[in-house]
C-alpha cells in the first residue's frame, strides 16, 4: 500500500495532534503518540527502545535481568519499535531471545542493520541476524553507516518483494555522513533513513530532514541524548518551570519532546536498560508537544546552559 504526500500529512497530523493512539500498551497507561509511515501509513510509537550497549549483555545474568525487565515494561507501557545491529555484540541475540520469553516477539516492530561489504556476506549476515532476533520476517533491515549501501539496498529490494522484509533504510551516526543520506533517499525509493539529532546535534535540520519529508521517508532518530553527554550538562539543574506546559517531567523528556515536535520525526529511539528510564522516555510520546516559539525556547535555554 502507497499513500499520497497529501494523505500521509493529513494522518501525521491527525496522529500528532488529534488522534493519539494506544498501540499495545497496559490498560490505564497514558496512550502514546504514534507516527505515520509515510510510504504506507501504517503507525509506530514514536519512541522506540535503542539496544546499542546496553543489550549487550549475554554474559551477565544481572544485566540479562534488568534488559529483560527494561523491555518488558517498554512494551507493557506502549512502546513496539527495538532496534539493533550486529555490531551491537549480542544485543541481537539478547533481544530475541528476551522478546521470545516475555511473548512480545510477534507485537514488536523490529528494526536491524546489515553491517558489512559484499552481496554474499551481507546475506549471510542478515540471515544470521534473523535466527538471532528469532523473526521469519524482519519489519526494517537498514544499511547500517551506508558500508556498501547499493550493494546491500539491491538484495533488501529482492527481499521486500519477496517478503523477508517489509521495510528498508539506511542509517548514520555523524552529521559529516547527511549529504550522503540526503542523496540516497532523494529519489523515494528507501522507506527509512536513521539519523542522529537532538539540541546538542541539531544539524539534521539544516536540509536532510526536509529532504526526507518530500521524499515521504520516514526518519528513525538515533543519539537523543548524544550519548548521555546532555544529561551530564544538565546535572544538577532543575528544568524550566515552563517545561510543565509541555508535560515534561524529566529532562529526558525535555529532550525527546523537542525532537518529536519535528513533524519529520517517526520515532526517537533512546537506548537503555534500566526500566524506570524506559518508562520515562516513552512518557514523551504522551501528552502536548512543543509548538515551534516552544521548540525555540527550549533550545535557547538548553544552548545557555
């Protein structure tokens, strides 16, 4: 199914503002924003669950404890979309294993990334992904960084038409890679870009994120928190009595409100797993969002400090 750029802005639009919908989560939790894909409409959560590090735990039975109890309340409070890669070490492998256990495995939207050089060993790896993850069909496969992305983006069209995936995309980490990020997905034939940007790296703005709303590609936001270095500027600072206007309660919420206020946003994928965390980032994806004078404040004050 394909829709229009003027029926995907009408249905952002309705989501955003007035049709906030509850995808999955536990009875009486707060319903969560849930974005448009554009190239088809269907909804995600706009907060998703990053795995990079903190799911990369196989050898410890702690850690394996708190991830299992981090997506267990992801999922229970709304949140669907978890996104991994094989340079994650065995976040794949943890997820799955985990998504299985708790039963969630089929009502997740799984995300990955192909990480290497060469039509075969790119198929290798994404297979080998797939068994890891514990899915016959993945939701998105990304070229993660753009390593060999035509190669890679040739094989994911064979396999999108042929049903292993549903979606494709590309990613990056740096704001020196968005030139090449814009050329990809100009031509509207990639379903996702993933991209980092956030008020302390804001450069996304500057053109990809329009590149990617005329191209209807839906935009994965990866570093919310720039690698926790915004909560270390931030330590010991209460917010902003405004804040409350926008319904934030933490800074993280702060933070992720202000990049989902971005009609351009799909979905912003904080990655932790301490539970309380991921129950206060998916909190963003409930209540107002800053309007654009908003957005402005918030990175006026941000930048001040």
């Amino acid at each position: 199914m394909r829709i229009s750029r003027r029926d995907w802005l009408t249905l952002a639009t309705a989501l955003t503002f007035g049709g906030r919908m509850a995808l999955g989560q536990a009875a009486g939790s707060p319903k969560l924003l849930a974005r448009p894909i554009p190239k088809t409409g269907e909804a995600i959560p706009a907060v998703g669950l990053g795995t990079w590090q903190v799911f990369d735990v196989a050898g410890s039975t702690e850690e394996l404890s708190q991830a299992r109890e981090a997506l267990k309340v992801f999922f229970g409070h709304g949140g669907r979309v978890i996104d991994s890669s094989p340079m994650y070490g065995s976040a794949e492998s943890v997820a799955g294993q985990l998504a299985t256990e708790l039963g969630i495995a089929s009502k997740l939207f799984v995300a990955t990334k192909v990480w290497t050089s060469g039509r075969d060993a790119g198929i290798r790896q994404m297979e080998d992904s797939m068994r890891k993850l514990r899915v016959e069909r993945l939701d998105l496969m990304q070229v993660h960084n753009l390593l060999d992305a035509r190669t890679h983006l040739a094989t994911l069209r064979e396999w999108k038409i042929a049903g292993r995936v549903r979606y494709l995309g590309v990613t990056h980490y740096h704001a020196g890679a968005h030139a090449d990020l814009e050329k990809m997905i100009a031509p509207g034939d990639i379903d996702f870009v993933q991209v980092n940007y956030s008020l302390a790296e804001p450069e996304a703005e500057r053109r990809l994120l329009a590149v990617a709303a005329e191209s209807r590609t839906a935009v994965i936001v990866n570093r919310p928190f720039a690698e926790g270095s915004m909560f270390r500027r931030v330590q010991g600072k209460p917010l902003p009595d405004w804040a409350r206007d926008i319904g934030c309660a933490s800074w993280a919420q702060f933070f992720l409100k202000w990049i989902l206020s971005h009609p351009s946003v799909t979905c912003a994928i904080p990655g932790t797993r301490n539970p309380k965390h991921a129950a206060d980032n998916l909190a963003a994806a409930a209540g107002p969002l800053p309007d654009a004078a908003t957005r402005r404040r918030m990175a006026s004050y941000f930048n001040s400090l």
